[in-house]
C-alpha cells in the first residue's frame, strides 16, 4: 500500500466514523457511509453486501439497479407525460469522487418533475461502460444525473452513450478533466475538486422523445432503493479518447466502475413517448 492509498484508507475510516457518530436513520447521496469500496476482485461488486452492514441491501435489495431493459416487455404508459426538466446556470465544480468523475451542483441549478413531485439536480457522474443495457447490449458509457427532493426521495436521469463522434458535454470539459487527471489525489483535500464557474445548462439539457422509467436503487453501495430511473431510450456518442478522459482520474479498481445488471424480480419497466408527435414511437 503506497502512502496515497494508506492516507485514503485512513480518511475513509476517520469518515465513517464520525458518519457512524451521527447515526443517521436516512443517509442521503451525501451522507452515506464511505466502506472502501471498488469494482475489482478482492472488494468487487459481488462482495458489496458483505462489507459493511450499510451495503446490506446491495445483497438483499430485491428492486436494485442497474438492469437490462428488454424493450419488448416495455408497457407504454401515456401518463408519465414527457420528462420536466427546468435547469438554469450557476456554479459547478468537477470532482474525483475516488469511484467515478461527476459534477457537483451546490448552488441551485434546476429541478426535474416526476408524478408532481420536484427533485432537484444534486450532482452528475459518469460510468464506463455502461451500467444499464438494453436489449442485452452494454453500451460504452452512461452519464447519472442525480435528483433529490426535499425528502430525500431519490431520481436518477441516466443517458447511454456509444463508441463514435465526441459528446459536446465531454468536449466542453476537456480542459478541467485532465486537470484533474494531473492533479494530485494525495495533496491535502480528501478529494481532488476543480471549479467549473458557470456550468452551461444547455449541455445537459435533452429533451426525450423516448424513454424508459423503472424503480430501482442507487448502483454503488448503499445500493439504497425506492430511486425513480429515467433512461432515455436514445443512445448517444463518446469518442473512445472522451472515455480514456473520464477514467484518466481514477485509480485502476474504479476504471471499469459498471455494477452488473440485476435481476427484475418481477418489476415492471414503462416506456413514455408521446404518440401524437413521435407515433412510431422513435427514439
Ligand atoms: C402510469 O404512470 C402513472 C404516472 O406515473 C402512474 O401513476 C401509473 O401507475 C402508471 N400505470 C401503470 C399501469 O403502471
Ligand atoms: C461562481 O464562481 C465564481 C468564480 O468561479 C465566483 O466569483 C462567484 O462568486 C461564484 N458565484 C456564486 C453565486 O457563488
């Protein structure tokens, strides 16, 4: 173990234990435990639920994420109602977060509406390749954008991306990436942080013609469920360079930070598309 990894260790361990201290009943996206975790061998995926008491439902949750989204056992459901999105500008900052590279929103940036209820945009964060498939095929990259509301009720929007032209997201944030690439983990902050300024809202702001909705969990430990997932049924584009970006900051357990699909236990995924303007009910 080199110096970088032990004083990691070490900062995770002190965390927790305050986190334990504070012994909060509902651990928000913010707040959870910080358990070493990683998608190699020794503390892989598979072996999530056995880490700490905290990951327990990443074994025994029976409505996890992601899964493979069969796009014949889809139902239509027109009251879902295309997807709400009001998002503005303001401050972001790009950050390590040891097991993927995301964006943090700490000012207000915008809010999603599902079933009336207002979440609002917290962070974003990507994994290579992607965690959800459809029809089976994993794709090259999938980009969260994770909504809370003020109870902490969770909706991720994810976007699947495939190998072929530059995604104009990424592109925009070239410079800062390998910032942080460069950048060293071990200087003083428990996480490498490079202020973005002002976030443009356009670069995240697709509108769907299509997409999937399904209740399932967060994909990384504490695996906790009862999150609303938007995939949106489009598939986009990464360069394979764009991809070579994004795992460019993390440490080789967290390059490939894809948690394999889980099973449905009999859920339902619904499938939106507005009949009137998309009726082929194109992607
Ligand atoms: C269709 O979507 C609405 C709005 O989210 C929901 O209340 C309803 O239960 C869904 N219908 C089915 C059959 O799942
Ligand atoms: C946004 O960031 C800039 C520097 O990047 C700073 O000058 C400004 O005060 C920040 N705005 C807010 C509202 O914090």
């Amino acid at each position: 173990m080199d110096g970088c990894r032990f004083s990691l260790l070490v900062l995770l361990i002190v965390l927790a234990a305050v986190l334990i201290g504070l012994a909060s009943a509902h651990p928000g996206p913010e707040e959870e435990m910080e358990i070493e975790y990683n998608y190699g061998s020794n503390l892989g995926s598979n072996k999530w639920g056995n880490l700490h008491q905290h990951y327990e439902t990443c074994l025994s949750g029976k409505m996890q994420s992601p899964i493979d989204i069969d796009k014949n056992d889809a139902v239509l459901n027109e009251t879902l109602g295309s997807l709400i999105r009001k998002y503005t500008s303001a401050n972001a900052t790009l950050v390590n977060h040891i097991y993927s590279v995301g964006v943090l929103f700490e000012e207000d940036f915008g809010e999603l509406v599902i079933d009336g209820r207002i979440y609002t945009l917290k962070q974003m964060h990507w994994h290579t390749p992607s965690e959800h498939q459809i029809n089976g095929v994993r794709y090259d990259a999938e980009l969260h954008l994770v909504h809370q509301a003020y109870d902490d009720g969770i909706a991720v929007v994810a976007i699947l991306y495939q190998l072929g032209r530059d995604d104009p997201l990424v592109s925009a944030l070239k410079n800062k990436l390998e910032e942080l690439a460069d950048d060293d983990k071990c200087k003083k902050e428990e996480r490498a942080e490079i202020p973005l300024g002002k976030f443009d809202s356009k670069l995240i702001k697709i509108k769907p013609r299509k997409y999937y909705r399904y209740l399932g969990s967060l994909t990384t430990p504490p695996c906790t469920e009862y999150v609303v997932w938007t995939v949106l049924a489009r598939v986009r584009t990464i360069s394979n360079s764009q991809v070579e970006m994004l795992r460019a900051p993390l440490d080789k357990p967290y390059k490939k930070n894809a948690r394999p699909v889980q099973v449905l236990n009999g859920r339902k995924i619904q499938a939106y598309y507005d009949q009137i303007t998309n009726p082929l009910g194109n992607e």
